[in-house]
C-alpha cells in the first residue's frame, strides 16, 4: 500500500443530505454536524498517522494505542461509547495468497469512523471507490454494514475453490485407486492448509459480529443486515471445518493407499531375498578357499551344484506361492 499525504489514505465528510465531501488533514478535527458523519481511512505506518491517533481527541486514547497494535485479531469492544473493531480480509493484492488475511482496525461511533490499515485491502479500495462516485451509505451503522458484506462477499470464491480443489481429489480417488502424485499431494496439502488458516480468522471475526448484536451499540441503526452478514460468516466456518473434516478423511486414504504400495514393494523385496537366500548359502559355501570342497575333482560337478540351487530355488519358490495363497 503507497504512504501518501503522511498515511491519509482518504477522509469524506457525509453531510446531512448524503453528499460527501473530500477533506484533508487540515479538516480531520472540524466539529462535525448533528446529522454528519465522517469517514477517515490512515496508512499505520504513515508519519502523520500516530501523532494524529494519538495527540488528538478522536478517538479515545485507548482505542488510538489499539488502532497501532502490530498484529490484532478479529475482536469487538466498546471503549466510552466508541465501539473498536478488529476485521480481516482475504488478501487480493497481485502475487499473495488469499488465506493471508489482512488485517483492517476499525473506530467506529455515531459520528466518526477511523479505519487503520498496513496493507491493502481490495474491500476498501471499493469502499473508497463508492464514495467519490457518490455511493454513499446513510450512517456509520450501514458503512460497517457494506464493510463486512464486502468482506464476506471477496471471501466466498476463495472458499469456493478450496471445496473444488478437495472435491476433485475426491472424485480422482474414486476413478483411480493407485497412490496418489507427488503433486497431487502437494496440491492437496497447501488447500487443507489454506483452510485451516481462513478458519483462524474467520471464526474470531463472526464472534465478533455477534458481540455487536450483543451490545447494540447506538450507532447501529438497525441490527438485520449485520444479523445476516454473522450469519453467513457462520455458515463460511461450517463449510470450512466440513472442508478440513473431507481433507482428514482424504489425508487418511491418501495415507492409506501410500502405506499398501510401502507394504506390497516390502514384500516383494522378501520374497526375492528369500528365494537367493539358498543360492546365496550355497555359493558362498563353495566359494571358500580351502581344501575338501566337494566336487571339484569331477568334472560335470559345476553342474550338480547349479541343479542343486535350482531345486532349491524352485523349492523355495513354491512354499512361498503356498503360503501367499493361504
């Protein structure tokens, strides 16, 4: 994300009549209309970011230290009156990984909304995008609203893919019964991994909608649209944990099939060690140096010895095919 004007990445004041207005640092600390509110969006590592937060009296002091925590996870609280909120987003920047989930910090009362980034977040580029085109919405409460759904709606076609990648290792261990490719495997273990890491957030973050519902703070108008929007966030973890569930029993055959081929090649190699182990006593025997080997005065001798391995060989061979058969 560009640091640009000392970590303002945009501020719009929302007049009475709905229109907003572009404002800079100069207008950030103007008393603000009873009907106004007011949307001001800092880069966290911004030069005039902290001394902003944390010189001024928007917001509380409290709230301010949070809004620069290093890392945060998804969490609700009230701090006198002004509501703080932690969110993350599936991270859609060019050369990421989607589970990567970024981080937004979130102040929110009935009159101002901070909102403090590290890294970029294609949620709030849109967010950013439907204020300068006049896409306004009427209050904080609806702001947070359009927020989460946003939010929710760029994290269901990465979730969707995780599903499409368990299910076609699903169908491909139907069709074919060997041991899985290396690939394979890899491809399956990075998606098994991805899930595990979208859960840790997003379980977090639909408590964190339900602890809104809880408090009802006063500047959520109305509670239905964020009622849905926790709802579907539980819906999200569902399909994750039945996601991580599908990939144990997958790893479990995937584990299964490895282990058969290991014990079919084990007893391949057993059986050719026990069918030379004869031959490899009798050559060893005959080939000592010493004197009295029988034999070696005759002269089909060599032959003997070569029929005698072969029956032992043979014998050998045949009391292995009993007991496999057994």
């Amino acid at each position: 994300m560009e640091i640009e004007n000392d970590g303002l990445l945009g501020a719009w004041l929302v007049g009475p009549g709905g229109r907003a207005e572009s404002i800079g640092w100069q207008h950030l600390d103007d008393p603000v209309e009873v009907d106004a509110w007011r949307w001001i969006h800092l880069h966290r590592d911004g030069n005039g970011t902290q001394s902003w937060l944390l010189d001024g009296d928007i917001p509380p002091n409290q709230i301010a230290w949070a809004l620069m925590a290093e890392d945060t996870r998804p969490r609700y609280t009230e701090i006198d009156g002004t509501g703080l909120l932690f969110l993350r987003g599936v991270n859609l920047n060019e050369g990421a990984e989607p589970e990567d989930m970024v981080s937004l910090r979130l102040s929110i009362d009935h009159q101002t909304i901070i909102t403090v980034g590290l890294r970029r977040l294609r949620t709030v580029d849109a967010m950013m995008a439907d204020f300068e085109h006049g896409d306004i919405p009427a209050n904080p409460g609806d702001f947070l609203e359009r927020l989460v759904y946003n939010l929710r709606a760029r994290a269901e076609p990465v979730l969707d893919e995780l599903e499409e990648i368990i299910a076609q290792h699903e169908l491909d261990a139907l069709r074919d019964s060997s041991v899985p490719k290396v690939e394979t495997r890899n491809a399956f273990t990075d998606a098994r991994q991805d899930a595990v890491m979208l859960r840790r957030y997003l379980v977090p973050q639909a408590e964190a909608l339900r602890t809104i519902l809880r408090h009802r703070p006063a500047w959520m108008h109305s509670a239905d649209a964020l009622e849905e929007e926790a709802a579907a966030h539980d819906r999200i973890v569902e399909d994750l944990d039945s996601v991580r569930e599908r990939a144990a029993v997958l790893r479990d055959e995937m584990g299964a099939r490895l282990a058969e081929r290991m014990n079919e090649i084990m007893l391949a190699l057993s059986i050719v060690s026990v069918v030379f182990l004869p031959i490899t006593f009798v050559t060893g025997l005959f080939g000592m140096n010493v004197a009295g080997l029988p034999f070696t005065e005759i002269p089909w001798g060599f032959w003997i010895v070569c029929g005698f391995m072969g029956l032992c060989t043979g014998l050998t061979a045949f009391m292995l095919w009993r007991m496999l058969r057994q």
